[in-house]
C-alpha cells in the first residue's frame, strides 16, 4: 500500500493531483489509499488514480494503525511536525515528507514558503527521484444527470471572510452577465444558501438560480465540467474550473495567486487581485470584525467583465 495524507479540502485535493498521479506511475501495482475527509469521495474517485479513500479519523483517533504497515507514506499535507507523526506511526517502509528536525525527519528537502502548491508537492516528489507533471491537472468528466450545461456558475462563498468578493458586487455582475444571455447560477454550502438567496434577489434572479445548498460534490464537479464559465474568489471551484478546462475568472486576496492560481500559460483563466505574495490574514473591517481584503475589495465589476470578455476570446481563438 502506498498511504497519502492530503486531509484538507477541495483545492487541496485537486492541487495534489500531479504527485498522485505520479505516485501511480511510480508504483503502478500498489494500492494507492488517500487519508482524506469522506466528503471528498466523490473528488478522490475523478482523479482517476486513488484506489482507496481512508477517513482521516483513521489516523488520528485509533492508535495503534489498524492496518499493515503501508510501503511507503506521503505526507502531501504540511511539513510537519504532527502531520509527520501520524503517518510514522503508520511504521512505514519508507516516508516521503519535507524535512523536519523537530519530527525527527531529516530525509527530504527543506520547505519553501513562497511556492505555488502545485509546484510543492511535485518537487517533493522529485527530490525522492520521483517524476511528476505540474500541468497533469486534468479531472475526470463526472456523470452529469440533470447538471444544466452551459450554466454560468458565480461562487460568491469562501470558509474564509477575507476572500468573499462583496456581495452587491457579485449580484451587480450577475444582472449584467444575464442580460447578456448568460444562464447565471449561483452555487455555495449550504451555510451559503441565504447569501446565494440575496444576491439571487439583488440580481434579479429566478429562485431557480440559487443552487447553493442543493448539490454535493459531484454535482458541483459536473455542473463546472459543462459550465460556459465560472467566476469565484480563491476557493474550491476554481481548481474545479482549472481542472476541467472551464473558462474562468478568479478573484485573488489575500492569498496570491503565485501560490494557488491556475496555470499562468492557460489564458481561458484570468486571475485579478493579489497576484504576488501577500501575508495570508484577515482584514479588520472595525470592531471584532473580520472584512474582505483590501485589494479583493478593490476589484470592480467592470474590471471583473473585462477580464470574462478576455477569457472567452481566448477560448474562440
């Protein structure tokens, strides 16, 4: 078995998808198990390459593992320390992970602050005489029952309060993209639904539009597959889009794109705001409040049109 830590979300799955693909062909007749959360089944199974997904509470809440000792453990998680624990106390053949003193890991490269992630984990790989393609991005098409193609999905959500482009500005760009001919949807978490409701209403949206809280992962994966476009903050999504070719505009703050943007040579994704590196904090916005960054809050909805009128001629060319 080769066991990989990648517990974090959906953007984090889908920016490892070039170190699990090259761990595949690295051992192409090992079971590939990814310790991941379960709600990211449905993702796991369109990178096409994971054999197994393993709760992640099967790590952490019942020592001793359970399981025989994996061949080798890969920690596309962090750089340790605890991350490092877990899957040592796996008793693996062999653990590939960045280095780290404090874990008693010495075998692997340093960590760099200033990396794209994509970029981190296939150089990991590569330190450990590996091969991985960062442009191996690509993700399974997903069935897609009922997804309406050709949608227009804007994501005004982020777990992150700093990363939420202002609302009346996503209901602002949806009025217009439907006044163009646009079939604009609006998808989110289902703790995004009463947002998604108001920029519905703002934008004057059929009730119809809001699909935030009705899809679970799969159905967001093929309702981006067949999207004409998506538009979102630095989030899910986004890699989604990347992942299935989509046109895209992604909105950047304070997180740089530098480090989870999609690739800077595919010109039917256009990033705006903060592009280079950045102190990823929240903004105070007054009292015991936490606002959207500075610069995210900078972006207007024309900018953020422009930027759609370029993506799409990028795709006719």
């Amino acid at each position: 078995m080769i066991l990989v830590l990648r517990a974090l979300g959906v953007g984090d799955l889908a920016t490892a998808v070039p170190a699990l693909r090259g761990l595949r062909a690295a051992y192409p007749t090992e079971e590939l198990t990814l310790a991941a959360p379960a709600w990211l089944t449905p993702l796991a199974d369109l990178v096409g390459v994971i054999d197994r997904l393993l709760p992640t509470d099967t790590l952490t809440d019942r020592p001793p593992w359970p399981l025989p000792p994996p061949e080798v453990a890969v920690n596309l998680h962090g750089q340790g320390p605890q991350s490092h624990r877990m899957l040592a106390a796996t008793r693996p053949g062999r653990l590939l992970a960045y280095a780290n003193p404090e874990a008693g890991h010495h075998d692997g490269p340093p960590w760099r602050a200033d990396e794209h992630e994509v970029d981190r984990w296939c150089r990991l790989l590569h330190w450990h005489g590996l091969s991985a393609d960062p442009a191996d991005l690509a993700l399974r098409r997903p069935p897609a029952p009922g997804a309406p193609a050709g949608a227009t999905v804007l994501h005004p959500g982020s777990k992150v309060p700093a990363k939420r482009w202002p609302a009346e500005r996503f209901a602002a760009l949806a009025r217009t993209l439907a006044g163009r001919g646009h079939r604009v949807v609006l998808t989110g978490s289902a703790n995004e639904r009463d947002l998604a409701d108001r920029i519905a209403r703002a934008a004057g949206l059929p009730p119809g539009a809001v699909l935030a809280g009705r899809t679970d992962l799969g159905d967001l994966a093929a309702l981006v597959a067949d999207a004409r476009l998506v538009v979102s903050g630095d989030t899910g999504v986004a890699h989604l889009a990347t992942g299935y070719g989509t046109t895209s505009v992604v909105l950047f703050g304070p997180v740089p794109a530098a480090h989870w943007g999609p690739p800077a040579d595919r010109p039917r994704h256009r990033v705006l705001g903060v592009t280079q590196r950045a102190e990823p904090e929240a903004h105070r916005d007054g009292p015991g409040g936490v606002g959207t960054d500075p610069t995210l809050a900078a972006i207007g909805v024309d900018e953020v049109l422009a930027a759609v009128d370029e993506a799409e001629r990028a795709v006719r060319v």
